[in-house]
C-alpha cells in the first residue's frame, strides 16, 4: 500500500471517530433538551384542569383524592380512582362504566 493510500486510510479513520463523537454529543444534548422540556411542561401543566387551565383542588370522596377544577368544575380522576369511587354502588354511572370496561 502506497504512503497516499495509508495517509487517506488514517484520515478516514479519523474522521470517522470524529464524527461518532460528534454524533454522541448531539445526542446527549438532545437527551438532555427533552428531559428539561418535560421537566417545564410538568411544572407547567401539573395541577391544571385540561379543559381550562385553571387550577385544581384536591378534594376527599370516600376516602379518595381526587381533583376538582375551581373554576369550571369539572372533576378528574387518576387511574382507577373512578372505578373506586363507584364500586360496590348501582347508579347510572356504575352500570356506564361497566359497558366500557
């Protein structure tokens, strides 16, 4: 192999890592962009009715937290907390639950 031939091999070479660590950066980098964005938009939209915006009230039923809006009223249930709150009971939302379950 020719001197040119072995000087453009190590080039490539390089440049190749080259390349991969800047590629490695980026990405660590963009990583570390969406973990702050979720970050804010927690810190934003944490406690915030999803109809208004407006802020939500943690109230107590049947020994359940669940939060209500203060200014449209609206009521919002974590996972499982609405088949809590009905269980056990024979009302019309019970038995509309039971359809979509």
């Amino acid at each position: 192999m020719s001197s040119k031939a072995k000087i453009k091999e190590e080039e490539s070479f390089f440049a190749k890592q080259e390349l991969e660590r800047k590629m490695k950066r980026m990405k660590e980098q963009r990583s570390k962009l969406d973990a702050e964005e979720k970050q804010k938009l927690k810190e934003l939209h944490h406690m915030r009715c999803p109809k208004c915006g407006a802020k939500l009230a943690e109230i107590s039923y049947k020994d359940i937290l669940i939060e209500k809006c203060i200014s449209c009223q609206g009521v919002w249930f974590d996972v499982d907390e609405l088949d809590r709150v009905t269980k056990g009971e024979n009302s019309f939302l019970s038995n509309m639950l039971k359809i979509f379950n």
